[in-house]
C-alpha cells in the first residue's frame, strides 16, 4: 500500500520514530502537522502507530515470573551491596525486598509471620485434640491399648490441608478468578516428624510454589527453603531459644504431643460428644467432636487400629479456614537426610523469611488486648480493627508495611515486634470463655473517645463487666454497655474493603484500567472513553460490535466512523455515522435495526457486550473502589491512544504522597501534584448517557 | 504539564515516553541523582533503591539480547552489581540507565563467549506467563496476538530484532539501545525505522497486527 512519494521519503524515518516515541516532542510536532497536510504520510503514520502498539501490547505489565525474577535479583544485590556495607550485617543477612509482594501474594502470605504463627498454634490445638481423645469418656476402653504405639512412635507422618470458606482480606487484591482457585485448592502440608526433636513440614501453596521448613532440635537449628527460587534461611538456637518449651513450641510439635497425651485428662473446659460412626474412604470410623476453648475439632479414628483417621478443625482465630489432619502414618521409615538444616547445595542463603513473632505461651491478659489496639490504632492512624481475629488484625500490617518500609533497618524486627503484640491480645480475646460475654464494637472507631465502648467482657466469677473505651482506658460496669452492632468475640471478620488499597495494591490494579484504556481504544479507532462511565462505555462498544455485525465479513468500519462512534450519544448520532460510512452501504438491514433499537443505557445492550468486555470491566472495577481521597479524575475525552505527553487520568493511592498519572501513550509516571488539565473530569463519575 | 516530574527529554536523550510502559514509573532525575551521590559514599540502602529502579527494565533487555529468562537473571544481577563496585567510574556524562545498559552489554558478551552456544530459536526465550487472573479465553487469544507478533519480530534479521525488542518488549530507551546494542544513536534511529518498515510491509500481506479477538466479539 502507498510508498511515499518522492518529497517525502526524508519524513519516512522520523515518521517510524514518531510512531515509536522517539522523538523530542519538537520533532514529533513537525511530524505530525506534515502528516496532516500530506495523505500518503498520514497514511504511513497511522499504520506505524497501530503497528507499535501491538508491538507494544504484546507486553504485559510485570507479571509473576518476571517478578518473582526481579525479586531474586534485588534480593542478590542487597547481599552484594551489604558485604561492602561498614559494620554490615553479614553476607548471609539478604533483606526481602518484597518489591513485587503484590504480584506474588501467595508466597507473602506463606511467609507473613501472623500465618505462620497461626498455623502453629492450630497444630498445637489439634494436637491436644489428638492427646485428649484417647481419653474422653465413651470412647471405648479398647482405645487405650493404643496409647502406648503413639507415645513410642519413634517417626509421624500426616497431612494438614487448610481451605479457606471466605477471601481473607489478602487476597483481595488478587483477580476474582485466582481467589476462587486458591479457596478450591487451599494449602497442604506434609508433616515428618522424627523422634521428638526433629521435623520437616512441606506446605504447597495453590499456585503449587512450595515452602519446607526443617526443625532440629538437637542442634538448635531451622532451615526453610523456598525449592522453586533455591533460596534458604538457616536460623540458629540465638533465635528459636524461646519456643524449646513443649507449650511454647513453635517446632516441636512431637514433644508437644507426647507431653499432652500424657497429662490432657481431666482438663477443664473441654467438652467431648460422640459423633457416632460413619464411613470415610470406604472406611469405618468412630468420631468425636471436643469442643475446646479455642477450637471445634471433629476427631475420626479407626476402631479397628484405634489411631486416628481424620481430624476436621476449626478455630476461633482463623474461623474462616478449615483444617483436615489425614494420611497418619506411625514409625515409617524416614530419611535421615529428609531433616538435615545444611543449605542444600545450589542454594543461596539468606533471611528470606519474616521471623515468627514470638508467643512463649505466657498467659495474656486485658493489658495484652489493650496493647492490641494501641498498636493497631498507631499503623491505622487511629481507627481500631474491624474484628478480632486474624483477618481483622493482619491487613494491617501488609499494608503498612510496604517495599519502602522494610528496606529500613529494622524494620523486620519492627514487623516482629508488631506481630508479637497483635498475637497476644487476640490470644487473650479468643480464649475468654462463653459465659464472658464478651462483645467488640470498635470498628469504625477511632482511638480517642473516652466515652465510647469498644470491648467488654466479665472475667471468670466476677459479677462486674470489665469494659474498655475508644481512649484505651479500662472501667468496670455492671451490665454490658448498649452499643448497636457490637460483634460476640469470636467475631466473624468483614475483611477489609478494596478502599483500603496501598500504593503496591493500586500498582497492580492499575494495569487493569490501562488494559481498559488499550481495548477501548483497539476497538474504537485508537479513541480513547470519553467518559469513564460504564453504561456509556458499554453502549458504545455494543453499538461498535453492532454496526460491524451488520457489515459483510470483509467490510470493516473506518477508524473515522469508529473515532465519531465513541462520542456518539444517541440514535441520530448513529445514524449520521451510517450514512457517511460509505462501507455502510451493503450494511445487512435486521442486525442494524436490532443494534439502532438498543437504547444507550439499556440493560440489554449491557449485559451483551459485557463477556466480550472483561478487561474493560476490571478497568473499571478498579475505578470504583478508589476512595474519594484518592481524588482521580480522567481526562481522555477527545484524545487519542498514544499522544505523547498528555495525560489522561491520575490518582494518589491510599497513604501515598505522590499522583501516579497515566499518558495517552499508556506510560505511567508519579507526580507531585495532580496535573493541570482544564475540565477533567472527577472519578467515579455517574452515568451521563441518555437514550 | 504543571506538576509533572518529567525526565529530560532533549540533548542527549531526545525521546518522548515509552510506548506501552505500563508498570515502570519513569525515575524524576533529581532523586536519581541524589540516590547515586548517596550510593558513591557507600550508602547500600540508596544503591538498593536505584536497583529497584532500573531492575524490571535492565531485565527485559538482558532477555532481549540474550532470549533466555534465567540467563537475564544472572545478566542482571551481575550486571547491577558491577555497577555498585564500579560505581566511583560513572561521570554522569550519560544517563545511569544509559551507563548501565553499557555494562549489561559487557556482561552479555562476556558470557555469550562463555556459554558458547547457539542462539535459541524464534521467540523461545520470550515466552511469557499471562498475567495472572485473566479468563482463560482471554489468555488465550492474547496469547494467540502475541505469539504472531513475536514470531514476525523474531524473524528480522538479528540487529533489527533486537533494537525492536528493546524498544517495546523492554521499553528501553534510544541511547539506552544504543548502549546495549553497541552502536551509535543514529544507527538504532536507522535500524528502528527499517525495522517497522518490514514489519509493516509484512502487515500487508498477512494481516499481521490485527488482533483476531475482534474479529470474533460480537454480541450475543
């Protein structure tokens, strides 16, 4: 098609240039006023320019295994700039950048400290469930004969399977798709044990990453690998002191078995009713369900070998995960290199996982609580949590604890102390028997307010509650205080919302609403929306998919026609559209009336482009739950994909100091100031289409 | 436009934005300056940060010339940490994205005499994991626009597949090309031009950048 002609092969090479963005905006202006006056380059310029956005396009943002690359590089150049660091913390020492930690949550999440302290904690639970079962009543006498196989067992092996029945608030951030994936496949760990002092847990995320952590008690020493990027962290008896005793073990889970199944009888407040039988498997077991104070358990054991089958577990702290204990296996075979803590060769070694915050099975108490919300109120900026549990308390801290924060020194030991604090009055929260009467009403309540309610509960044999305010101080009262809403502790989390987006979670999204911009604009003749209005966006893309639907298969409307249909506001607008398309000419008449009929804000129309449309849904999805204070606007309308040096639509993320503003040639950069650009229009907006 | 932190964009560096970066914030050069004078006493933190700066887009270079995902990784590392040991020898005559590319390409002929092998085929080493979260019918035909993108750039001649893809798979600059291609700026210019020439004469006869997404959107 159209070479140029002789006067204008000197513009040929910055016309390519020009499409390709790079040329000084001077250049580009002379470029493209020639392109103007001249046809053929014009021509040339708008072929160049389709070209180099699907060039472009072919892309995508950073996606995980680029990220997961980066991540390994930067963690390297951290260990290689730190060797040369004065007084530095050794070359073994690698801080996690957690640059891409958005990008990758899974493998956040198996390293957030709070979940692994957890995790833990949920073992330590089934595990008395395990011990105490052997012992409740109705279980029958038989049962004890097989005691002594469990206390002697020199090898344990079993499988934990975790699932979650709610999106915890960490995954908010991931694609709707991913977090239905990760609710159906859940976690599963491996679990070898060996004698009491040594164990080997492999967890498998549903992305299939792995994480194994390998315990010797012996030499005092942990080992977690991360297999798929060879990396290690080796933690020594300095750092794991505190968690050797059986009740404050974060490893020694054999131990803690051992010694529970020992002394479980006769504990208080344990309740213990038959399940019955049932078949699991193909299977016939007996069950019993022991409701403890901090935990549900449905315990499945076999009669005929009288060891357990299946273990079900809920508890109080996560009660959105359920936890399935399976696959015992009782003095299997086991090697002993399953349990070495060398660094396997090939691996590079370093601090690539949070320290567990440190819970040494102390006894909690109000103090503990209050010290909670004192500290979550200080990352909040004021407002308390809103629930106590896990889910409530964790946002927090991945929020506020972004890629900038934890390059500083210190501020692991920060996220540690932190943990510690949040842990402890959960703990304390969550063990308070039934008959506490225990309410939280602190959410959307902010630190202050010395009349204000927001946790109380009635100690053991005391007659008076114990009631906490919104300023931290403690009073007593003789009867609850009235608040609407307070939730009974355990509380069911509501989760965060995606309004509370930080600046890494907004990062991401907004890849989503510059996919919005690039399809609009593929479809529409390289316009841009003139509006971010979803019905508006919808019409015309169904009146778009319309008009070629009612064109032969090879007629194509032009990109004038398609530029003129996105600002089209009505049927007149449409129909001016079609009468000067000349291709509209053999245009079929039944699917053009259908299209002509749809009204610009007709359901209808909506809902039919709308699978043809998912990547302009999330754009918008992401739109929407920008907070007010995030003060977006967009200004696209009238401009055209690829304009350089004009922007679009800007944002200031949630606790970010800076605009992130988008080009028309889709380039991202970050501002001090939202741009200057007359009429921009404010976002959310409310639909302006008329029929 | 008020407010706006631009990067210098005549001189040395005539270029407008990249086409397409959608997820590298273009660095203000007042704080990259301020960083490397930071990083040159010896401050790891500042050197830390430039990294993250210059780490995704170095990445996608290394992976341009080099077309194998785990050889960009090491190029890069190796190639930002000769950086922080060399970094007394940088006299901000060029862009530090622009010396930086200088030293990727050093690294990247170092070890294509070490590893002595022969270049992998077509677009191999450029091979991509969608995006996370995407319907799979979406993956799909992204994957299918791409994949005949990539084939056709793969299919220039090598000095003229690899400024294109530093340009749009890696969104690197002009003088940063220049740099890790080994040649001068007006060369790239050239190179570039020819190169979209045969991409769009190849447009022509196979339809080539037409996404077939579009041709099969239609309402139900």
């Amino acid at each position: 098609m159209n070479d140029l002609h002789h006067p204008c092969q000197p513009w040929a090479q910055r016309l390519s240039l020009a499409a390709a963005g790079c040329l000084s905006p001077d250049e580009d202006r002379a470029v493209r006023q020639h392109a103007e006056t001249c046809a053929a380059c014009g021509e040339r310029l708008r072929e160049l320019t389709r070209l180099c956005g699907a060039l472009s396009a072919t892309r995508s943002p950073i996606d995980n295994t680029e990220a997961a690359s980066v991540e390994r590089i930067l963690a390297a150049v951290a260990s290689g700039v730190s060797e040369r660091r004065p007084g530095g913390m050794g070359s073994e020492m690698i801080h996690p950048t957690l640059l891409t930690r958005s990008l990758d949550t899974w493998r956040w999440i198996m390293r957030h400290p709070i979940s692994a302290a957890t995790a833990t904690t949920v073992l330590f639970v089934a595990i008395f469930a395990i011990a105490f079962w052997f012992h409740v009543g109705g279980v029958t006498p038989a049962y004890a004969d097989f005691l002594q196989p469990i206390l002697e067992a020199k090898a344990l092996k079993y499988q934990v399977t975790a699932k979650w029945t709610r999106i915890p608030p960490e995954w908010e951030i991931l694609p709707a798709e991913q977090q239905k994936k990760f609710l159906a496949a859940g976690v599963t760990t491996e679990v070898m044990m060996l004698g009491a002092d040594r164990v080997r847990e492999e967890s498998v995320g549903p992305d299939n990453s792995k994480v194994v952590h390998i315990w010797d008690g012996r030499q005092g020493k942990s080992l977690s690998l991360l297999p798929d990027q060879k990396r290690a962290t080796l933690s020594t008896e300095a750092s794991t002191s505190e968690h050797k005793t059986p009740h404050g073990a974060q490893q020694d889970t054999a131990a803690v078995f051992r010694t529970l199944l020992l002394h479980a009888c006769n504990r208080p407040g344990v309740k213990a009713e038959s399940l019955g039988e049932k078949e699991i498997d193909g299977r016939r077991v007996v069950g019993v369900r022991i409701t403890l104070p901090v935990a549900v358990m449905n315990v499945w054991g076999d009669p005929k070998t009288g060891l357990p089958y299946r273990i079900e577990s809920t508890t109080r702290m996560m009660p959105d995960v359920q936890f399935t204990w399976s696959d015992f296996e009782f003095n299997v075979p086991m090697e002993e290199s399953l349990f070495s803590v060398e660094p396997p060769a090939g691996y590079r070694v370093g601090s690539f996982f949070i320290e567990t915050p440190t819970y040494d099975g102390s006894a909690t108490d109000e103090k503990d609580l209050v010290e909670t919300f004192r500290e979550y109120s200080r990352l909040s900026g004021g407002p308390f949590p809103p629930s106590l549990d896990m889910m409530g308390l964790t946002g927090i801290v991945m929020n506020k604890f972004s890629t900038d924060r934890m390059q500083k020194p210190g501020a692991r030991e920060e996220v540690k102390q932190i943990q510690t604090k949040l842990l402890r009055g959960m703990w304390f929260s969550t063990m308070l028997p039934e008959q506490s009467d225990a309410h939280y009403a602190g959410e959307g309540v902010s630190l202050g307010a010395a009349d204000k309610p927001i946790f109380w509960y009635r100690p053991k044999d005391a007659k008076k509650y114990r009631v906490i305010y919104a300023d931290l101080s403690g009073r007593e009262a003789d009867t609850p205080p009235s608040v609407p809403n307070a939730q009974p502790v355990p509380v069911r989390s509501k989760g965060h919302t995606v309004q509370n987006m930080n600046v890494d979670t907004c990062m991401r999204m907004e890849g989503d609403l510059i996919t919005l911009f690039r399809e609009y604009g593929k479809r529409m003749g390289n316009a841009l929306p003139p509006s971010l209005d979803m019905q508006r966006i919808m019409w015309t893309l169904g009146a778009r998919m319309g008009l070629e639907d009612a064109l032969p298969a090879d007629q194509h409307l032009s990109d004038v026609s398609l530029r003129k249909l996105a600002e089209a506001q009505s049927h007149d607008d449409i129909e001016k559209i079609v009468q000067a398309d000349p291709s509209m000419q053999k245009a079929k008449a039944e699917p053009l009336r259908k299209m002509k009929s749809a009204k610009p804000d007709s359901a209808k129309t909506t809902t039919g482009v709308i699978k043809a449309a998912e990547p302009i849904m999330r754009g918008l999805a992401f739109i929407s739950a920008l907070p007010p204070d995030a003060d977006a606007h967009y200004a696209g309308k009238g401009v055209s994909l690829g304009t350089v040096d004009r922007p679009i639509f800007w944002y200031r993320p949630k606790g970010a100091k800076k605009y992130r503003v988008i080009y028309a040639d889709l380039s991202v950069r970050e501002a001090d100031t939202p741009p200057g650009v007359p009429n921009a229009q404010p976002v959310p907006m409310r639909a302006r289409s008329k029929g | 436009v008020k407010g706006i932190r631009k990067k210098k964009t005549l001189g040395s560096e005539p270029f407008g934005p990249n086409w397409g970066i959608t997820s590298i914030v273009d660095t203000p050069d007042v704080d990259q300056h301020v960083l490397i004078d930071r990083a040159r006493t010896g401050e790891a933190a500042a050197f830390e940060r430039l990294a993250q700066q210059h780490a995704v887009r170095l990445w996608r270079c290394a992976l341009a010339l080099g077309r194998d995902p785990g050889w960009a990784e090491d190029l890069t590392q190796e190639t930002l940490l000769e950086a922080w040991r060399s970094l007394a020898r940088f006299d901000g005559r060029c862009q530090f994205s622009t010396w930086l590319h200088g030293i990727l390409r050093h690294r990247f002929l170092k070890g294509r005499r070490r590893r002595n092998t022969a270049r992998l085929s077509t677009a191999d080493g450029l091979k991509r994991v969608p995006a996370a979260g995407l319907a799979p019918e979406r993956v799909a035909q992204d994957a299918e626009d791409a994949q005949r993108v990539r084939q056709a750039v793969a299919n220039l001649p090598e000095d003229h597949r690899v400024v294109v893809e530093l340009r749009f798979f890696a969104g690197a600059s002009l003088d940063e090309i220049a740099a890790a291609a080994g040649c001068p700026p007006g060369t790239v210019k050239s190179r570039l031009h020819h190169a979209l020439e045969k991409l769009r004469q190849m447009n022509f006869s196979v339809n080539l950048f037409t996404s077939s997404r579009e041709s099969r959107e239609r309402p139900s």
